[in-house]
C-alpha cells in the first residue's frame, strides 16, 4: 500500500468536513474490510482515508420500536448477527448474518460500510430490498433519507454521493404474517461470496398471496427488485405452479453477469431455482 | 542389564506427536518468512503483462524514483554478474530475469530493492516495459502441432539429475519431451479385442496454495561467499544449481532451511533462490524477495493435461490393451515437467496386468506459467482418465466396478508394463479394505427427486522416482544426546518427527531425545530433494544405516556400556568427543530404454492408492456433496500410523478441492482468478461428514522397518472415485476436471434432452 | 504528521508503544517492532485466518487491520495466550490431538477457538464448524483441528 493521510474525526460534521474534497481519493473508512482488500491489490489509492471509528454515539446501536430497527451506520456485522432485537424482527437477517463472510470479518465490518460499498456480491442488499428499509444520509448539505430500493445503482455504484455518510438504517417493522427468506448459493467452496442471492418476502390474505417481493444479487451488476416476480406472486394461491412461475419470470428479468462463479445462462438457471426455492422455504 | 538396551520396537509404529508442538502452537515456530537480517532489503518484482514477446525497452527511472528504492534490477545487471543466466532441473531455460524475451504473463522482468516493502512495490508498478508482442500459444495439443509458435529457440538439457541426461538438445520445437514406451503390440491386440474403449480426458491448472508463501533471504558475505535462507523442498539443489550459475565452487554457497508452511512441490528446485542471490551480491546488501499469495499464481503450478486413452478389452472382462497418448501442458519453462512426463507417463496402464501397451507422453511449452511438481508428480491426471474410463468399461460389460478391478489387478511376481516385476504392491488388500470400509456388498440408497446419491471407487498406482541418493549422519554428542543431521525439509508432513523415530528406534533412546537438525548444507549432508514421498524411504533408509553406524562404533569403542553417556565417559574420561554414524542410500535402477521404455528396475518401490466416494449430486443446480470419502493406501509400514492417517485425510481433502472446484481460469495467459478470493480452496464445510483415511501394511522387503513413501498417495484417485460416484447417481459423464456445478449441471441437462443455452 | 502515528496500545497485557505509518497493517508492526510472527501473512485478503489476533477480545484480520486502528486497544497475538511458562488450555488441546501439520494456520485456529469458547463454552460440531469456517487450513487437518477444539472445550 500508498502512503496516505488517515484523519480520525469526532464528530460526523468534521467528518463530512473532511470527506468534501472533490477527490475521489478521498474516501470514509469504517471496519475496513472492503476498503483495505481493494488497497491491497492496488485497485484503490487513497489520498486521505476518514476513520469513523471515532465517532461515538449516533453512529452504533440497535434499536427496535414500533417503526421497526434503526441501526446505527457502525454497528458491527457481529453486532447484528448476535443481536436478540434483529433475530426477533428480522429472523431472515440474523441467519443470514452467519454465513456472511467470517467471524474476522464480521467483527470489524459495518452495516454501512456493507451498503456503501455497493458490491453486487454482499449478501444484506437484497434482504433489505425485500424487508424495506430506509437509509439516513449526512452531507455538507444536511441530511436526507434514502428508500432502500432507490440505494443501488450500478456495479459498485450506489445514490450515496462522494461527500456523504451512511449514518443510519431503518429497518421496516414486519407485519406478524409475513414470510421471508433468503437463499444464498455458492458454486464453488461452500464458504464463498454468492454465486446468486435470492430473497423473498410475502404476505398471505385468505387463500392468496397479499403482497409480495422478490429480490436477487450476485447474479446481477446489483442488488434487484423483480417486478414481474412479484406480479406473478400477487393475488395467487401460494403454490408449486405459482412459485414455479415466479420464479421463471424472474430468471427471464435478470441480466446475469459471467465470471469465474458461473455463465450468463448458468446463473440465470440458478436465479431461477433459488427464486423458487425461497418461495417454498419461507416462512 | 549389562550392555545398551537396542531392542526394538518401541518407537516405530507409534502414533507419536510431533517434536516441534509447542513452538507450532505458541506461535514461535521457525519459519524462514519470519527472517529479518539487518540491513536488509526488500525486492519486490515487476512482472510481464503480456504472454509472449520480445523487451524492447525498460524504463526503470520512475522506479527509482520512489523514496527508499535502491536499485532496479533487469537482465542487463543479471548478465553482470551471471553470463549465462538460464537455470532449471530439466533445462536450463529458464532466466533469472526475463532476457530479450517473455513467455507467460507474470514473467518476473525487473526487481525493485528498496528500504521498506510498500516502496518496493510502489516502484514495482512504476517499471515500464515496451513490448513488441509475439503470438502466444496456450493450449497443449495446439502447442505441440508443428505450425505452433515456438516458444524457446533451442532446448538446452541441464544434464544434472541421471534420470534425465538422456534429454537432447532440440530445436523449433515446444516439445520438451516425448517419452515412449512399448510392450507387446497393441494395434495386434485391439483388432483381436472384444471391446474397444476410447476417450479424452482433461484437467485443468491448478496451484499448490501453500500457506507460507515462497520467501527466500540471500545474504552476501563480506569474504566472499553467500547464504541463502529459503523456504525450499531442495536445499541440495538450490546450492548445486546457484553455485553453478555464479561459477563458484558449491563450498562458497550456504543454502538453509526451516519449517516449511507447507510446499506440496512448489517450492522445489530455483524459485526465488537465483534473483535473490543475483540481487543480494548486487547490492552487496542482505535482499528479501517474499512473494504474496496471489504471486505464487504465477510461478508454479500443476500441470494441466489431455489424456486420449483407449483400452481393448477381452470378453472375460480383462484389460488386454491399452494405449495412452498424454499432452502436458508445461507451460514457459520446463522446471521438473520432463520427469513429471516420463516418471507418470509410463505408468498409464495402472495397477493393472495389461499385456499390450503403448504410451507417448509429450512435454509441451505454452505461453502459461511455468507448471512443475504438484503431490503426485501428475499422477492424478492419469488416473483420472484410466479409472472414469475403467467405470465407463465396468458399466457398458456389465461388471461391478470393484470386480473389474479385480479380474485386472496388477499382482505381485507380474510384470508392470516397463518390464519390472512387481514386489511389495498389495492391490487385493488395497481393493479389499475398500470394498469393507465403502460397504461395498451393502444395498445403497440412491435417492430420488432432485436429490440423487452414487458411490464410485477408484485405484491408482505411482512409481516412486528413481535413482536418487539420501545420506544422513547421526551425530552422539559427549553428553551422550543425540541428533540428527539430514537435508529432508519438514513442511508439514512430520518427516522431523518420522526421522527421529527411525534413529530412536535403532539406537534404543526415546524419540523425544533425538533432534532433528534442519537443512543446512554447510552442516547437513547431500539429499536429492524432499519430493515424491522418497524421504521416508530413502532419507529413513540413510537415518537408520548412520544410526546404525553409530551404535556400532560405540559398541565397539565401549563395549558393556549401559547408556550412551556413559559410553562416551569411557572412551574420552569427560564430557567430550563426538561420535558421528554416516548413511546413505540409493536404490538400484535401470535406466529405461530410449527407443522402449522398458527397464528391468523402474522404481524402488510402487505407491498404491486407492478412493471410495459417496456423493449427493442437487440436480437442480449440478451442485456435488462428497458425503463420504475413504482413502486406503499400501504403505509397506507405518512409522508413524497418525501421521500417515492425517497425510492420507489431508490429501483426500486437498483433491477434493482439485475435484469439485480448483482451477486456475486463464485468459490469454491471464490469470483471472490470482487470489484465494476467487481461486477457493476447501474450508471446513466442505470436508465430507465421514472421512477416513486407511492404510494396508505388507512391509516392503526394502523399506526402512518395512516403510514405503505416503505423502502423496493419498492424492491418486478421489477425483475418479467421486467422478464414478457422480456417474453412478446420476448416468452423466465428465470428461474434465473439476466438476463444477455448472459442468454438472449441463451435463445432466444434456442428458435429459434440455440442454442449457451457451454462454 | 498525518501520515505516521504514534500508537499506544496493549500488547498481550503490556503497555506498548509504537510508531507505524498509516498505509502499515498491524502485522508488519508486531512483526516488525515486537517480533511477533505468531500472526502472519498468507492470503492477504481476509480468507484464510493465518494473520488472526484478537483487538479488544475479538479476532480480526490482521492482514486488514490498519495500525493506526490499534491505537487504544488491547491486543492479544498467540504468544500471550501462554501463562507463566504454562500453554493455554486450547494450545494443550491442540498438542495432544495434533491439530496441525505444517503449523502456518494454527495460531488463527487456536484464537479463533478461544473466540468460540468465549461464546459457547460447550460448543455443538454445527458452533465448532461455523466460527471456524473462516479459517482455512491448505494441509487441509480440519478433522485433527475439531478433534483438538472439542478437547480444548473440555479443557478450558
Ligand atoms: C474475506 C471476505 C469475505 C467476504 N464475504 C462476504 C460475503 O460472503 N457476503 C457479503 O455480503 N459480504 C462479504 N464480505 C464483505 C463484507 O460484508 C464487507 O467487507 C463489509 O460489509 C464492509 O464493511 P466495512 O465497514 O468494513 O466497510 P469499509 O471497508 O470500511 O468501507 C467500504 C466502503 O464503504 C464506504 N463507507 C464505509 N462506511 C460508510 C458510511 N458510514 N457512509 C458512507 N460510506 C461508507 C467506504 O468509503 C468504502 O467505500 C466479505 C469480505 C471479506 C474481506
Ligand atoms: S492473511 Fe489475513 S486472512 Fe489470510
Ligand atoms: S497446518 Fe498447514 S495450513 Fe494448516
């Protein structure tokens, strides 16, 4: 690695601060586990890295109430995987936690490094695509929320702007009846990043499907909301032939991107039986 | 008792921990990656990105540049101080730094010196190289073709080890080697034939990943000489080889060795060893070249193969034919690739009692980096293709696969297809502890829906490499303490711990009083090298034959004695003198035929393995669960039974990494996947719920205590057994390793009659 | 200077100090000042656990961790897990079933077991499995490495 110039600010005001530089060398760092790699293989060169380590406060805890979890940009992935207040909102959440990544990584990484990031790869985006979630953002100009589904937008692109910070996650309540799941498929060692991630979310009325969401990473330059999914899915009886075919339209949605993990239509197959599979399994 | 208590059996035999515990567990272990020399610098190297072409200009300025760069070093220094700078075990080919020429992408070009390691790679990435770029070849069969471009202009033979002087200077050619051997009359036979079976079979590259990455420290010395501290499987080589290309005598030149984190065969012959001594004698300064693990993507890897294999067979269900034509994929320079060649090739035929067989074996140069000795010297490859074949041949004749084996079995007394008569190979009890720990006779649940479950068995037979020469001595201090001095490296397969049971065991002591001394050639003597499970037969062989040596001197210089302590109090009245006991051993060997390959004494001694799979094949996305995995392994004698167990588990988990998802994905020679980010290697949850590893003991007549070599035996045949398993579960045939689940996937789609669409 | 730091830090229960600089991970410090090589090297890349430590009671990459990240934290490395001469349980549990061949990951394996531990005393396989999948082992001794945790529960 470069050397670079590392500030540690207080407070999320000096942060901002100090992020506004117009230089994409200029960047935020929180656990590092994204960042640090990347710098590594020399693919990034900071310029100057802002640690948010030090800021206390409004940055870290889960907190559950009527409105749902709100969690702080910096609580830790470990945090959240062990948290009683997320298994018991957001059981999908908590089971996907562990097998994220590693206990290494999930003791230093934060939940807003995750989303800031904006890999297609990690596991969470499509989770909360499906929960419905809300993200707090500061900037020079103040703050703003951003809904979960207007958060990713490009292969590593994300509506957080180059001065900004994550400072803060809502996580929707959850209706009682609603089912979720997540389906995470490794092609190659069973401990890897996502070959395809596939969430689902649903609610029963009588005998039909309510409402329903599905959402797929990995296979995707980003994390996505499949609508043609979710049409199928809504208003029809929650069966084999229904969840078959969402799971269709969802495989024909999706614009897979090849790599090492698998083929364009490779992936596209596994969309398909992991869509399907997480309709079946969700509960 | 009145005389030293040498009765045996208390040492060999036993599952004894390793010597060094406590230091592996406290985190204190020597390695040569901890080494820091003072004044020391860090070379870093910039590598080529192109496959092939000619160096029309390097510009270090901007290089040097950088704060804390101390020199760029290029071909031009080399030539320096090294006028001839090609090295290699096979040819001298290979340059210390790239020279007029590269030859795959990842070809070190320049090393940068510096201060600290960041600035040497900053500078690194600042080194700019002009190329004129020249057409690449990567395919092995493509490279072979007389049209291919050609990658080396003449072919120099090193001429080092006996086994490869017969390798001729050759010209306009990227076949390093063609090995043939010929018994009997095979096109006679396959005419005669029942059945007639032929196939293609590929594996790809794949990499050793050891976790210590390579790392060698070379430390001029003031009055002349030089040190080299490398993580090395050959310091013998590494001294004859660097002597040899500075034009020293091998007296100037140090080599040493601690424990390895782990080699598997990458770390053999020159790596790192010559561009560290060459940059160390430049700057006159220690130099520490430490590669990252994405580096070692690009410096050693396993030979990828094509196997055309076709075998006749008898309406009895017996073998009577078989012919084998295997392409090598070398890539740019040979390393030991003409011995992996010649030394696997010929035992194409497996354990098998084959009459007719003609086997080609060619080495080919691609525009890949460099692939050399992986555990199991390309065996694997071999039996891949003869054991799925033997299951394709099973299932067509209708012959349970463990019986076909059977009524094939290569048995002691026979000859192999070389011409050497078999001893000490035991592949009925080998098919036989198979068949029990697989409940081979037992009904099997095969699944249904979209799960599906098979079993499959696979043997595969090695040739330990021959000739090459162990010594050892063994040294009683005044004290009467012991040690053992032997150049055999310990990288993880308690070769320490094995040595020092052997001399406990002829000198009557407790393992815990022998020490090891570690490869140091201004101290240890010569061995050829720690490869190809030789050491526990050949360096056990010298340990025992100078232990032995030394138990007899002292017997005679003090008979009666009761310890060895007093032993030496008698003969030098204080705590004084030293007693050394020398061995060595080097089997007998007949060199094979040029024109035949045939030989009356191939190899001391046969490795036999044998695997036994279960899987659960998840039709719906090709995924492969190894639910069970048995290795069995003739070992003549188990010095140390738990260690060979964990070499045996180790191995069985190591290939089914091989299997299932390990592969080194190029693109024109790029390696797209240089990281164990992307090149994944077997974790925790994918290690089969049942998995054991288990060994046969007929003691080999000539092995130390009966023992034969087992490091890589273990390797041979869990991708044919899981393969066969996958065939058997689901029909589906796989010609190409690994298996990924989107190999599978297709495959079985295919079948079905809905293939995938491509790409 | 922004690009260099004085840390104070503890260092296997003792006060420390250093100075690093900001581009440096944690290990090239301990290597470097302290002579620690318990934590090294491998992957680089957070995968295999050889660079494991425990910053504030818990393991991280070592390989990932800024130095500059330390400044104020406790550190803990395989060499102060021993007291007074004396192995830690779990460094017992690996000596007697041998959990380790070439030796390069098992400082990772043992912190990252006292990590376990620290959370399930009496861990299940499915526990022992899931906090050590991220720890890979090339000799691949996984079976002797669940053997030497399951004794190393017992023992603690
Ligand atoms: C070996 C390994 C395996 C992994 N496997 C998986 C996996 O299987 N599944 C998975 O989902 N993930 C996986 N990950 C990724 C992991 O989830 C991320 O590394 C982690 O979540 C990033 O968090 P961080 O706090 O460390 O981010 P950092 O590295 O600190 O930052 C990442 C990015 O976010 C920015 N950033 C950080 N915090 C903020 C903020 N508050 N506001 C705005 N921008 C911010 C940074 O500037 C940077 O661009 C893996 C990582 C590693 C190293
Ligand atoms: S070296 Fe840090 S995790 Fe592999
Ligand atoms: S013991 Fe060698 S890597 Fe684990």
């Amino acid at each position: 690695m470069k050397a670079f110039e590392l500030v540690e600010p207080a407070t999320i005001d000096d942060a901002i601060a100090l992020l506004d530089a117009g230089d994409p060398g200029v960047r935020a760092v929180a656990g590092g586990s994204a960042l640090v790699p990347m710098m590594k293989a020399r693919l990034f060169q900071p310029t100057r890295l802002v640690s948010l380590r030090r800021i206390g406060g409004a940055l870290r805890g889960i907190h559950a109430g009527d409105g749902g979890l709100r969690i702080g940009a910096l609580a830790t992935l470990t945090e959240l995987e062990h948290s009683t207040r997320v298994r018991d909102a957001a059981p999908v959440m908590s089971r996907a936690l562990r097998t994220l990544s590693n206990v290494r990584i999930r003791n230093v990484a934060t939940l807003g490094g995750h989303l800031a990031h904006g890999d297609p790869h990690m596991d969470l985006p499509p989770i909360l695509l499906t929960l419905g979630a809300r993200v707090r953002v500061a900037g020079r100009g103040g703050e703003r929320w951003i809904d979960i589904n207007d958060l990713f937008l490009g292969y590593y692109q994300t509506a957080v702007a180059a001065g900004e910070l994550i400072t803060e996650v809502h996580v929707s309540a959850q209706p009682h009846d609603a089912r979720t799941w997540y389906e995470k498929f490794t092609a190659l060692s069973a401990d890897d990043w996502p070959t395809v991630g596939a969430a689902v979310w649903y609610r029963t009325a009588g005998d039909r499907i309510g409402e329903a969401r599905v959402a797929v990473s990995a296979a995707t330059e980003r994390p996505v909301r499949i609508a043609a999914a979710e049409q199928i899915l809504t208003g029809a009886a929650p069966s084999a032939e229904t969840f078959g075919a969402a799971a269709d339209a969802a495989a024909a949605a999706v614009d897979p991107l090849a790599d090492i993990r698998g083929s364009a239509a490779y992936k596209r197959e596994m969309v398909r039986v992991h869509v399907r599979r997480a309709l079946e399994k969700a509960r | 008792m009145g005389s030293l208590d040498f009765a045996r059996g208390r040492e060999v035999g036993r599952s004894l921990g390793r010597l060094e515990a406590a230091a592996k567990v406290d985190g204190t272990v020597e390695y040569i990656h901890n080494l820091r020399l003072p004044g020391m610098l860090h070379g870093r190297i910039h590598r080529s990105s192109i496959p092939h072409g000619r160096i029309v200009r390097i510009d270090t300025s901007a290089a040097l540049a950088v704060a804390g760069v101390h020199a760029v070093v290029t071909a031009d220094d080399v030539a320096r101080l090294v006028p001839d700078p090609y090295y290699g075990p096979a040819f001298h080919d290979q340059p210390i730094l790239a020279t007029g020429k590269v030859r795959h992408v990842g070809e070190p070009v320049a090393v940068v010196l510096a201060d600290n390691p960041h600035a040497a790679e900053e500078a690194a990435d600042l080194v700019a190289v002009e190329y004129e770029p020249l057409e690449a070849v990567f395919d092995e069969v493509a490279a072979a073709a007389p049209d291919a471009p050609v990658l080396h202009d003449e072919l120099r033979p090193a001429g080092m080890f006996t086994d490869l002087k017969h390798l001729a200077g050759r010209r306009d050619t990227n076949v390093a080697l063609d090995a043939r051997l010929r018994s009997g009359d095979v096109e006679q036979a396959f005419a005669e034939a029942e059945h007639v079976f032929e196939h293609t079979f590929r594996t790809g590259k794949v990499m050793h990943a050891a976790f210590e990455p390579m790392v060698t420290v070379a430390e001029p010395h003031a009055a002349g000489g030089l040190t080299i501290h490398t993580a090395s499987q050959s310091p013998s080589f590494v001294r004859s080889e660097i002597s040899r290309l500075l034009g020293w005598p091998e007296n100037r030149v140090r080599v040493r060795t601690a424990f390895l984190g782990g080699g598997f065969g990458a770390k053999l012959y020159i790596k790192l060893e010559a561009m560290a001594a060459v940059c160390a004698l430049l700057a006159r300064r220690p130099v520490r070249i430490a590669l990252s693990m994405d580096e070692q993507f690009y410096t050693i890897t396993k030979h990828g193969a094509t196997v055309r294999i076709k075998t006749g067979v008898a309406r009895d269900g017996r073998m009577t034919a078989r012919q084998v034509e295997t392409f090598w994929n070398g890539g740019a320079y040979a390393d030991i690739g003409p011995r992996v060649t010649q030394k696997s090739g010929f035992s194409a035929a497996g354990p098998y009692d084959i009459e007719h067989v003609a086997l080609d074996n060619y080495a080919v140069y691609t525009n890949e980096p460099p692939a050399g000795a992986l555990r199991g010297f390309g065996i694997s490859q071999l039996v891949w293709a003869y054991e799925r074949q033997a299951d394709v041949i099973a299932r067509t004749l209708g012959i349970d696969p463990l019986e076909f084996r059977r009524r094939n079995a290569l048995r002691n007394g026979r000859p192999h297809a070389t011409g050497t008569v078999v001893v000490g190979m035991e592949v009925d009890a080998v098919l036989d502890r198979l068949a029990e720990a697989m409940a081979w006779d037992k009904p099997f649940d095969r699944g249904t829906g979209t799960i599906r479950r098979g079993r499959g068995i696979g043997i595969g037979v090695k040739a330990c490499v021959s000739p090459t020469t162990s010594t050892a001595a063994v040294h009683i201090y005044g004290d009467g303490s012991c040690a053992v001095h032997c150049s055999t490296v310990d990288m993880g397969q308690g070769s320490d711990t094995t040595m020092a049971q052997i001399a406990a065991e002829v000198l009557g002591i407790p393992t815990t009083d022998v020490r090891v001394v570690h490869p140091d050639t201004d101290v240890t003597p010569y061995d050829m090298a720690t490869l190809g499970s030789r050491s526990t037969f050949h360096m056990g062989n010298a340990v025992r034959r100078a232990a032995e040596d030394a138990r007899a001197q002292i017997e005679r210089m003090a008979p009666g004695a009761t310890s060895f302590r007093d032993a030496m109090l008698a003969r030098f009245a204080m705590q004084a003198g030293t007693v050394v006991g020398f061995g060595s051993y080097a089997p007998s060997y007949q060199k094979p035929d040029p024109e035949t390959g045939l030989s009356a004494n191939i190899t001391p001694f046969w490795m036999l393995g044998g695997a036994g799979a279960e899987v659960e094949v998840d039709t719906e996305t090709g995924r492969i669960t190894v639910t069970k995995l048995v290795n069995v392994a003739d070992v003549g004698r188990a010095i140390n039974p738990a260690s060979v167990e964990r070499q045996l588990t180790g191995a069985a988990i190591m290939q089914l990494g091989f299997t299932l998802f390990e592969e080194m994905v190029f693109s024109d020679g790029q390696v797209l996947n240089a990281s164990l980010a992307d090149y994944k290697i077997p974790g925790f949850l994918d290690v089969p719920r049942e998995l054991t590893g288990t060994f046969v003991e007929a003691p080999h007549p000539e092995g130390p205590f009966g023992a034969k070599g087992v490091g890589e035996t273990g390797i041979f045949s869990p991708s044919p057994a899981i393969a066969n398993a996958l065939y058997d579960a689901t029909g589906v045939m796989l010609y190409d390793m690994p298996l990924t689940p989107e190999r599978v996937l297709r495959a079985i789609r295919e079948a079905g009659g809905r293939p995938l669409e491509q790409a | 200077m922004t690009h260099q730091r004085t840390l104070s830090f503890t260092l296997n229960g003792r006060p420390v100090t250093a100075t690093a600089r900001t581009h440096e991970t944690i290990l090239e410090v301990l290597q470097r000042d302290f002579g620690l090589f318990g934590a090294r090297e491998s992957c680089g890349q957070g995968l295999c656990g050889c660079c494991t430590l425990l910053v504030n009671g818990t393991a991280v990459s070592g390989c990932l961790y800024l130095a500059a990240f330390a400044d104020g934290a406790e550190l803990v490395t395989v060499e102060g897990l021993a007291r007074g001469g004396t192995q830690h349980p779990i460094q017992c549990a690996f000596v007697e079933k041998s959990g380790f061949q070439c030796g390069f990951c098992t400082p990772g394996m043992i912190l990252m077991t006292k990590e376990l531990l620290g959370r399930h005393p009496r861990p299940t396989d499915e526990q022992i499995r899931h906090y050590l999948s991220g720890n890979l082992c090339r000799c691949a001794t996984y079976p002797d490495i669940i053997e030497s945790v399951r004794r190393a529960a017992e023992l603690v």
